[in-house]
C-alpha cells in the first residue's frame, strides 16, 4: 500500500522546485499549488467517492493508478522546457486530481481490509504505512534522484513506480481478507 502513492508523490516533492527554477514566483507556485491544487484534490476526492461503487475497488484502483501514472509521466512536459502557464496549471492540477482519486481509491480499500472488531487500530496502520509510502523512503530521496538524473528522470520514475503499484495493489486487493477463526 505504501508504494501506492510513492511515485506520485515523489514526482510532487520534485515539481515545485521545478517551478522555482522555471521562474515562477513564490505567490504564483502557492497558488497554483495551494489555492487550485486543493481544489483539484477535493474535487477527485469526491469524484472518485461516487465511482468507486460503480467501478468496483479493483477496477478503480487500476483506473485511478493509472490516470495518477499518466499524470505523473505529464509532468515531464514543463522538466523539457514548456513553459506555457496553462500547461503548467493543468499538470500540477492533474497531478494532485490524479493522486486524489488513487487515495481515495486506496484508502476504501484499506477500510474493507480492517476488522470489525480492531476497525480503528487495523486502519490506523495502515495509515501509518501509508504516510510512510507517502513521505519517507523515495520521496524523500527524490532531490538526490533530481540532482543525479535531472527532474525529467524523476518523473520517469515517479511513471513507472505508478506502474509498478497498479500492479502491486490488485495482487493486494485479489485476495481476500481471511478472518481467523477464533475456535482453532
């Protein structure tokens, strides 16, 4: 579950030093990061809320993984050089609509993989596994990774960890969760 969000989100440590060096000022990174970032994020949030269901939790975890990997492999467009403001709007927005719509995805299944009777203490966890995918290990190594490979190599990696997790995670999700019967 950890490795879930890893490549997005150390594609997303990387982009906003991306933006410094591409020249964008300070107040236009915290916008374009925080006021339409946020937003984006709410929206997949809720957007992937009311797909789940229909998709199923393995269709969506595939679907969103996907869309969060293509996101990703998006934000090589500004490490190439384009610069064009609406371009970079709408990759850092799509990157955090992308991720936004694999969590939600993501933390479902985590809440199905609970048991009823630890529900709080197994999704705690989880959680804690979670956050760790999300900001320890490669993501926090990613400015080592963009000062040997460059930005455009981060995201490629970020791309194929995306990959790599669609995978991983309905192998996770295939097998169901076995209660231990308490009579043995």
């Amino acid at each position: 579950m950890s490795i879930y969000v890893t490549g997005s989100s150390m594609a997303a440590t990387m982009f906003q030093p991306l933006l410094v060096d591409l020249g964008l000022s300070i107040a236009d990174i915290g916008w374009m990061s925080g006021i339409v970032g946020s937003g984006a994020a709410i929206i997949g949030s809720l957007l992937a809320g009311g797909l789940i269901q229909p998709l199923g939790r393995q269709r969506a975890l595939i679907i969103f993984g996907i869309v969060q990997a293509i996101a990703v492999l998006a934000l090589t467009l500004p490490a190439m050089g384009l610069r064009d403001p609406v371009l970079l709007y709408t990759v850092s927005t799509g990157e955090v609509f992308a991720r936004s719509l694999a969590s939600t995805a993501l933390f479902t299944v985590m809440m199905d993989k609970s048991r009823r009777e630890t529900a709080g203490s197994d999704y705690t966890l989880q959680s804690s596994v979670f956050m760790v995918g999300h900001h320890v290990g490669i993501p926090a190594l990613s400015g080592f990774i963009a000062a040997a490979l460059g930005y455009t190599g981060v995201f490629l990696i970020g791309f194929v960890v995306c990959l790599v997790s669609v995978w991983l995670a309905t192998q996770v999700i295939s097998k169901p969760y076995s209660m231990p019967n308490p009579d043995h």
